[in-house]
C-alpha cells in the first residue's frame, strides 16, 4: 500500500506522519518524532533549521528502511519566521525566533511611518509585535547582513522545500501571515514594500495549497539512496493545515488550533476587513481552497511549557500529566492572568512572572505548583470565552459549540473547561490535526478526494471526537466576570 508523507513542525517538536487511505478511512502512523529546541547564541534566538533539515532526511530514511513506498510528501510550520537564499543558491544565516527580542519596539517605529489602518486595509492580519513585517524592519534598521538586495526570501517551510527540491516558491498560506501580501490583488504589497524600502525582488511567486513545488532534487536521493517523489506545497501555515482537518460538517464552524499556541476563529470565503475587525484585532489568514481564517491569536500553552522548564531547571520535574491532575485538585477560580499579556511572550522564568502579573493587579498569589497550573488553564478556557463570543459577532454568525484540533486535545481539563467556559459543547478531535490537514490536501491533490468537504467527512469516520458538554455554567459566568474585571480585556 503506497503511503504518503507529512512533516508537521511545531514550536518545540516536529514529527512526521505516514498516511494511508484504506477502504475510504484514514490511517496515520507516527513515524519519526524530534525535538526543535532553538538555540540561543549571544543576544539573539535562533532557530536551527539544519538540524531541522537533518530530521526530515532521517524520515525519508525511516521509511526507505521500512520498506514503505513513498507517493509524496510536505511540510507545514509555524508562521511568520524566514530566512534568505544568496544569490549562490546557499542560505545566509540562520533564520531568527519569532521570540527573539530584536523587533522591540519595532512595531511603534513602523506604525508611525504607515498608519495601522493602512496596514491592515492592505493585508487584514493582526498587528503582532513578531510579525515578519517587524523582523524585516528590525534587520534593516540594524543594517543586518542578511540583507542583500539580490537574495530571496524564504519561509521555514519554503527554506526547507528548497534545501528538498532545488526550487524556491513562496507558499500561500504563511505569505499572508508576513503582513505584507495583499488578499485583494493576491500578491505581495508593492506599496507596503516601498514606504518600507524591502525590495520586491527578494519576493518570489506565491503558490496556492495542493500545488506541486518540485520533486526530491538528485543530490537529496543520491545521499539517501531513495527515489525522487513529488514534493507538495499545502497549507504550510500549520495552522491553516490544522484548519483544513477540522471535522465539521457545517460550513459555518468555529475552532480552536490547540498546542503551543491557541488560534481560534472560524473559515471564511473572503477576508473581513472592516473597522471593527481592525479594532478587535482579528486576523485573515490564507486557508487552503480559495478560503480564510478570521481568527485571534491566544498565548495557548506556551505559558504552561514554560513554567514547566523554570521548575526543570530548579529541579522539580513533573510530568504534564501530573501538573494537570495538580491542578484539578487545587482551589478553583483563585487568581487569573490574561494570557496574552507581553509579560509572557518572551523565553525565561515563567513562575516569576505569574507572581509579577499578581502583584501588579493586587492578587493574591497561588501557593503551590497546582494553584499556578489551575490559574493558567482556566485563564486560558475564560479567554476563549471571550475570543468566542467576539468571533460570533465579527462573523455574524452563531455557532452551536467548538471544534478543537492539536496537541492541546490531551488536557482533557482544558478540555472540559473550555466547555464550561463558553457554556457550549467542545468536539475534541484529532490531536494531530496539522498533519491530517496537511495529508489531505496531499491526496486532494492528486485525486483521492473530490474536495476538503469530502476530506473532511473521512476524517470524522476515520478518528475519534470527544464531546465534552458545559458544567457548572453558574460557577462559570462569575468567574468570567471576575476574569475581565482584574484582567482589563474590553474590546
């Protein structure tokens, strides 16, 4: 049975996934997993995409060594990080962290030469201080070296697609996340490049999910001894792929992209720029097959991952399983953060920042491990509430509860409280969302299914979905007024 091929790339590991259709389900196999640890080098964070590169030949060797024949593969990963090809064909540099602290105040510089509604009438993406828009601002300000006018610019999945196949694309759905393409002409802002002075050359064509980028180049085949197989372009924004595998059976659907970051919105047919999206700051990103996500970004898990490694490296080391039931058996509705507060967007001793975040809003802090966990996720679960809600309004829609993909899926708490939070049913399912999405879009491609509708039917036949039914709705709705009031989140 022929078998193809996803690597999906997340924040902190990526994994790849064979997938197999067989008597119309879907059966996916993890075939290789690795860590994606970034390396911090003087004052800059980087992220290794050699060794990353390294990861995916050892996948193509698993498989060689399996005796599995490959038909395809792809890749998809976080957004809005890249990197530079020189004009020798060779990458310049590595490409930095999104989390890297070189675009500091970078996003005021650049909202004083072009006005925000500007940027967001042109592009429709939410004004993050990482968006690739500010990295690219921040070298140039630097005069970075990485920037020469004769080079390309790649994303991380583009990068890699070309370290695979010799070719260099640009890929849709992570374009639109650089704020700087523009969903009305479909192409790159010409008129953002130049009150910016980034040159349209390093650009390069965009093409659509389910599009053929290349096939495995000689050099990659003769190393490994394999044959060369059809590389794909999918929706490399991991998001858009997580998106893509969402169960619904309704074209009018919210979800939550659950891991270490948590992305919730819903698909639309066309980008919602308007005042009141610019105002909530919502975003529009490509998804795959002419659609969008109008959706929020939410700090996620990140915050628990972080903790976690400050205890580790104090020596406390639990398990995420343990923090999880330490946090069911801690006091309920104690203390709260606002996840997205920019106290908790950078790398370091997570804990202590908790106890800052109290301490400026005159909370008592939790005492133990358990309380701190607790504070974390149902923050988390009151904020989808309020993304939730807002989502509703911004797309004029209702929407009957909340499909949950990713990761994130196996805190079945964070789950259950979700429910309880937005006083709606929770469908949790599947947890490797990103490359079931990236897999389908794969076999769309090449004629297994008529369209993601069909694709996604498959999937709800082929894995399990938890639903997880509102509780305690009163106890709930108090906390989430206490939860605005001490946080401060308003529209």
């Amino acid at each position: 049975m022929s078998s193809i091929l996803a690597y999906d790339l997340g924040a902190s590991s990526g994994r790849a996934l064979l997938g197999r259709l067989k008597d119309g389900k879907i059966e996916v196999e993890e075939l290789h997993r690795f860590s994606n640890d970034p390396v911090q080098v003087g004052d800059r964070l980087h992220w290794d995409i050699l060794r990353l590169f390294h990861e995916i030949k050892q996948g193509l060797l698993k498989a060689k060594h399996n005796g599995i024949t490959l038909q395809s593969m792809a890749i998809d990963s976080w957004a809005v990080d890249f990197g530079f090809i020189g004009k020798n064909g060779e990458l310049i540099g590595n490409p930095y962290h999104y989390r890297d602290r070189h675009t500091e105040g970078v996003m005021e510089s650049v909202l004083k030469q072009i006005p925000a509604a500007v940027i967001f009438e042109r592009t429709g993406i939410q004004f993050l201080p990482f968006n690739t828009i500010y990295q690219l601002f921040a070298l140039k300000q630097a005069n970075s070296p990485l920037l020469k006018d004769d080079s390309r610019f790649l994303m991380i999945p583009d990068i890699l697609r070309y370290f695979l196949t010799g070719q260099m694309h640009n890929e849709f759905s992570n374009a639109t996340t650089t704020q700087l393409f523009n969903p009305a002409s479909e192409k790159w802002d010409s008129e953002l490049l130049r009150l910016l002075d980034l040159p349209k050359s390093w650009f390069g064509d965009v093409l659509q999910p389910g599009t053929k980028a290349g096939m495995l180049q000689a050099s990659v085949c003769e190393e490994l001894g394999i044959p060369s197989i059809p590389v794909f372009a999918v929706a490399e924004h991991d998001t858009g792929s997580a998106v893509a595998a969402v169960p619904a059976a309704e074209k009018s659907f919210a979800y939550l992209s659950c891991g270490t970051w948590s992305l919730m919105g819903t698909e639309v047919s066309k980008p919602v720029i308007n005042d009141l999206a610019h105002k909530l700051n919502f975003t529009n990103e490509g998804g795959a097959y002419g659609t969008y996500r109008l959706l929020k970004n939410i700090m996620g898990l990140w915050i628990l991952q972080e903790c976690r490694r400050e205890w580790e490296r104090a020596g406390i080391s639990h398990s995420f399983p343990e923090l999880v039931q330490m946090a069911a058996s801690a006091q309920p509705f104690a203390a709260f953060i606002d996840p997205d507060d920019t106290l908790f967007l950078h790398p370091g001793d997570m804990p202590d920042r908790i106890g800052e975040y109290f301490r400026n809003t005159g909370q008592k802090a939790p005492e133990n491990t358990g309380e701190i966990v607790r504070c974390i996720l149902e923050s988390l679960a009151l904020k989808y509430r309020f993304v939730f809600e807002l989502t509703q309004r911004l797309s004029g829609q209702q929407f009957g509860g909340l499909h949950m993909v990713g990761g994130g899926i196996q805190n079945t708490l964070l789950c259950q409280w979700s429910a309880n939070a937005i006083g709606k049913p929770v469908w949790a399912g599947p947890s490797e969302g990103s490359a079931i999405g990236n897999l389908i879009v794969q076999w769309i491609a090449q004629g297994e299914f008529a369209d993601i509708w069909e694709a996604r039917r498959a999937i709800r036949d082929s894995f399990p979905i938890t639903a997880y039914e509102p509780e305690d709705r009163g106890a709930w709705n108090d906390a989430f007024d206490q939860f605005c009031a001490i946080t401060g989140i308003t529209e």
